[in-house]
C-alpha cells in the first residue's frame, strides 16, 4: 500500500534526465500564444516594410490586365500562359512576406524549446481514437482553462481595438463617401496602429501564458520517490550490486594475497593490528609488498607466515607506516628503504645462522 502510494504522489522535482527524455519523446513548453505573437507580429513588420512595394507590384500587374482586357487572348493555351504569369507575378511579389511569416512561425517554437525530432507523438494510441478519453479530455481542467483563457484573451483584445479605433469611429463612418485613393492611406495607418496595440497586448499575453504552460509541463513530469530511486539504480547501478562486487573483489585480495605470503621474505607487525608482507630479491630495484592486512587479516597474514616459516619481525612504527603507505604488489617508497634494508639485513643474518647450527 505504501509503495502504490509513492508511485501515485508525484511530490519530487524532476531530475535533468527525466527532463531530457521528456524533450525527447516531443513532449515540450508549447504555448500557442507565444507562436500566435510571432506571426501577428511579423504579418504587423511584413505590413509595414512590404505593404507599400506589394500593392504597387500587384496594382501595376492588375491595372495592365484591366486597362488591356480587351486584348487578352481566349484560347485555352493563351489562357494557361496568362494565368501562369499572372500567379507567378502574385507569387513573387508575396514570397517575401510569405517567407517573414514562416519564420516567424518556426522562431515561435524555437524560443520555447530546442527544436526536436520525435515519431512518438505520431504513433497511433488508441486513446485518441476512444470516446470516453476524448470526453475527458474535453470537460477536463485543461480544457476549461483554456476556454476561460480565450474569453479573457479575446476580452482584452477587443477591448484594444474598441480603445484604438474609437476615436476615429467618426473617420470610419465618412470612408463612404471618401475617394477610393484617400482610404487606402488611411486603411494602411489604422491598421498598423490597431496591430501595434494588439500586438504589444498579447506580447503580454504570451509571456504570461509560457510561464503558465512551462509550470504545467514541470508540474507533468514530477516524480514520486520510487521513480528517482529507480531512476538512480539504472544509471548508477544497483548499491546491492556494487557492493556485491566490492565484497568479491576484497575476497579475491585477501586469497591472492595469503597465497603470495608462503614467498614473502619477511612479515612486519604491530604486533596483532597491522602486518605487512615484503618480498625482496637480489635484482629488484626495491622490495614489493605482496600482502597488508589490519585486524583480523593482519593474524590470518601472520599465522600463514608462521606456518611456512617466513620470519615475522615486529616493528610497530614501520608497520603502521608500510600499510599506510604501500599498496599491494608495489615498491616501498625511497624515505623507509633504510628501515626496511635493516629488517631484511637481520632477517638474512638470522636465516644464516639457522643454516649454520
């Protein structure tokens, strides 16, 4: 019951792998208000920059077309031609526009993620094909909050647009009766001026909309204690395991180690808490430690010592110091060659005298 009830309550903040895989599988920060501002803002610069050569291309193309309607051939291959060039005429003098407006639309989700490659979201689920998980996702909490969001959104926009274009109501009122050449002028003025506010309001809109959505998803992909512990067991291994493998790696030690001591030349003591086996023979640079122990392997060393009866010196200084700073099958450093040369020295000493008698 426990464990179940860790699994449900998703109370820890995520780690950066879980957040890493999240964006993977293409489930990222998307705001559609955020995407919406970039292209209304780029349709407001596409306006501005490339309204007046745009209408003057295209008034040039239909004035010609109009003004020689009379002349314009009616066959049906003269009439794919015409066609052809007049859509190719249209096409290059919107691509620019066009082309501000694509970005836009990429730039939109590229602020809000890194741009990701994932098939997950187009694999078929049966989900999104039930009735039953459709209707919750319909009357779910999300889908209320969105709806309120549009009302509040479309509130404020409009209440915007009624604040710009009311003082003109009386301008707009008269277009009417105004020259056709006048309203054009006065059409381009009041729409940059209504899209500048609407796009200066839901600039606003769409900051506060991604901190909204970023915390939802963060909030998605909380973990509860199980799943970090999972987590860490998959990419740092199981502590069961390691240490497993820790205890059979000192075990393999300590039997290679009381099998080298049958060869050592002398055995150190602490007597009982530290041992140290050396090895020395004519040749080597220095004598090697073949096995170290404290304790309780420190009297196994001792007593296989004893039972081959490989000398046993007791010299407690030297022996804290060799296993404090020799390791197994390496050379005792330079500053205790003298201690060790004098043990070894009486170690021969006593082994020739033995030979002797």
């Amino acid at each position: 019951m426990a464990e179940e009830q860790d699994n449900a309550e998703k109370t820890e903040d995520p780690t950066q792998r879980r957040l890493d895989e999240a964006i993977k599988r293409g489930d990222v920060v998307k705001s559609q208000e955020v995407n919406a501002w970039f292209v209304l803002a780029a349709a407001a610069l596409a306006l501005l920059t490339f309204a007046a050569p745009m209408g003057s291309q295209l008034t040039a193309t239909f004035r010609g077309l109009i003004a020689n309607s009379y002349r314009l051939p009616a066959d049906g291959s003269a009439l794919l031609h015409l066609m052809r060039e007049i859509g190719i005429e249209t096409i290059a003098a919107i691509a620019l526009p066009f082309l501000l407006l694509v970005l836009a639309a990429l730039g939109g989700n590229a602020v809000q993620h890194r741009l990701v490659w994932s098939t997950e979201a187009l694999a078929p689920k049966l989900s999104r094909i039930s009735p039953l998980a459709g209707a919750k996702r319909l009357f779910s909490k999300q889908s209320l909050a969105t709806f309120v969001k549009g009302l509040v959104k479309l509130a404020i926009v409009g209440a915007v647009a009624t604040a710009l274009l009311w003082p003109a109501r009386k301008r707009l009122e008269g277009l009417v009766a105004t020259d056709p050449a006048a309203i054009i002028p006065f059409t381009r003025s009041m729409s940059l001026k209504l899209l500048g506010g609407v796009v200066a309001i839901l600039a606003i809109i769409a900051a506060i909309d991604y901190l909204f959505q970023y915390r939802e998803w963060y909030e998605r992909q909380k973990m509860s204690l199980r799943e970090i512990k999972d987590e860490f067991k998959e990419s740092e291994g199981d502590p069961k395991i390691k240490a497993k493998i820790r205890q059979l790696r000192q075990s393999r030690l300590r039997k290679r180690m009381m099998a080298a001591v049958p060869g050592a030349t002398v055995v150190i003591t602490n007597p009982t808490h530290f041992a140290v086996a050396l090895k020395w023979e004519r040749g080597m640079n220095a004598p090697i430690c073949v096995a170290k122990g404290q304790d309780l392997i420190a009297l196994k060393i001792r007593e296989v010592a004893e039972a081959n009866r490989v000398p046993v010196v007791e010299n407690p200084p030297l022996a804290r110091t060799l296993h404090a700073t020799v390791d197994i099958d390496g050379e005792i450093p330079a500053e205790h060659y003298k201690a060790v040369a004098e043990v070894i020295s009486y170690v021969m000493r006593l082994n020739g005298a033995l030979r002797r008698s």
